[in-house]
C-alpha cells in the first residue's frame, strides 16, 4: 500500500515537477556516445574515487539528476547507486525498503509496478548546496543506458532476487567490465561472478573482525571495507590478494588519509568534491600507522 506524505508550501510545488532524466539546472541530457568502446575498471587510476550514492552530500541520493551532476563534475571515476525490485520485477535506483524517507510518499518500493513508479517524485534534502527539483527516480535500465560506459558504475543489489534481470540489463549493454555489482553477501557475490559479472563486496567492521578475505580472492573484485574498522582488520583486507580495496563511507580528510596509509586504493564518499579536489598526503606506512 502506498500512502501519500503530507506536502508544504515548496515542497508541494517541487513534487509535482516531473524531470524524468533531466540534468541539473538543464534540459534532458543528450544521449552519450561510447566512442571506441565502453569504458572499463580496467582504466580506473591507482586510487579511485567512488561517489557513494552519487555523492549524498552534494547531491541529491540515487537520482538521475544527482548521477549526472557527479559524471559531470569528474571528481569521481565510479558512481554508486542502489537497486530495488519492484512488483512486476522491474529494477529501480532506490536505497530503502520504504518510499517515506527520500519521497513524498509512503510504503514499500516492492508494492509498486513499473507504472505506478513513474508517479513517485523524490524530495531533495534541503541541506544540500545548490537548487534542486523534484524528480523521478529512474529505473536501471535508465541509468545504464544514460552513464553506461562513459563511466565505471556500481550497483548494490537491496533484493538478489532481482540478480538476474540486473545481470541480464549490463550484458544486453555489453558492460561487464564497466559494472560492479555490490553486495553485503558472499553467497551472492559467488553468484554474481558466476553471472560473468564484477563482483563487489561490502563488509562492516563488525563483520572484518571475523572475516578471512583471502577466502573470497578467487570471486571478488573489489573488497568494499568499513572505514571504521579497525586498523588491524583494514590491513588483512588490503592485504588479502583481492586487487580492489575501498573504503566506505568516507566523509572526512582524516579518515581518507588512514585509509589510504593502511593499504586501501579506494575511497568511497558522500563527498566526492570535496575530497577528491583535495587530495590529502599520506605519510609514512601501515606499520607506522599501527606503531601510533
């Protein structure tokens, strides 16, 4: 069931605003071309820099807008979003369960089909910097056609029952090199990289206190860390053989930098601009770090 969340002034004006697929303060987008070929994490630098939802400080989280501005602003090589499932088992960019948070209506995202979803409107966090609209989240196919291979991108499954139509959406776009697929689940990345995708694992520092990573070389491609684990945990990842080791979710200088001197090449953020345009300077190692 689907309830609507009372609107206010501004807010009841941006909602009925429809920018399916619009740039920031722009018109539609014009379709992207590939070029020689679609971009792949083969040409990702030796630190890269991952917009976290497509930088959910600075942007608007998972919208089409918020994606391009990202793309557009090149302070980061990977965007991240997240994928729900909805009833007719379309694939939609979305993080929670429930539309209440981030919409300007209520229930649960897996509720909806694919016609219905057309009327949800996201409703911009007022804390963000810039002027944003009302717009409609967009579904996978959107995203993948949009960014497809201009950028490396990183889908998080939220429901693997979705798994396979997201896997068959990235090879009909001949982007299996150019996708990550995201999950908390080593059962489901091991399915992943049986799909013949990129997988990507997420761990939290509760669960790297335990974890062995060098059990999952053989299937994962990026290990995704929690930047609060702790510094022990950090180095056995970085040091497990997977050639791939992101930190999530970096907000601060500080906690980029000890993530970077514990042996992590990647720096997952809510603030892309912010710490990708000033990079900070490591110094010293991880030995040095732990002697601390």
């Amino acid at each position: 069931m689907v309830t609507r969340i009372a609107q206010t002034g501004l807010a009841a004006v941006a909602s009925a605003v429809s920018l399916a697929l619009t740039g920031h303060g722009g018109g539609p987008a014009a379709p992207l071309e590939w070029g020689g070929g679609p971009l792949t994490v083969d040409s990702l630098p030796r630190v890269t820099y991952v917009a976290h939802r497509g930088g959910a400080r600075e942007v608007p989280e998972n919208s089409m807008s918020g994606l391009m501005a990202a793309y557009r602003r090149g302070t980061a090589q990977v965007l991240d979003f997240d994928t729900r499932v909805l009833r007719d088992g379309t694939p939609v960019v979305f993080h929670d369960a429930t539309l209440n948070r981030t919409t300007y209506l209520g229930g649960a995202v897996s509720g909806l089909d694919a016609r219905e979803w057309r009327g949800v409107r996201l409703r911009p966090r007022a804390s963000l910097p810039g002027s944003w609209r009302s717009e409609r989240p967009p579904t996978v196919a959107e995203v993948l056609d949009r960014l497809g291979g201009r950028i490396v991108l990183m889908l998080e499954v939220k429901d693997p029952r979705g798994l396979d139509r997201l896997a068959a959406l990235v090879r009909a776009r001949g982007l299996t090199r150019s996708v990550l697929v995201n999950t908390n689940d080593p059962e489901v990345a091991r399915r992943v990289h049986r799909l013949g995708l990129l997988t990507q694992l997420w761990r939290s520092a509760r669960q790297l206190r335990t974890d062995r990573p060098g059990r999952w070389r053989s299937y994962v491609d990026v290990l995704d860390v929690d930047v609060k684990a702790r510094d022990v945990d950090l180095m056995r990842a970085a040091r497990s053989g997977i050639p791939r080791v992101w930190a999530h979710t970096v907000v601060t200088p500080a906690q980029r930098d000890r993530a970077l001197a514990l042996g992590c090449n990647g720096i997952i953020t809510d603030a892309p601009g912010r710490l990708a345009r000033h990079p900070g300077r490591v110094i010293g190692t991880a030995s040095s770090v732990l002697g601390r």
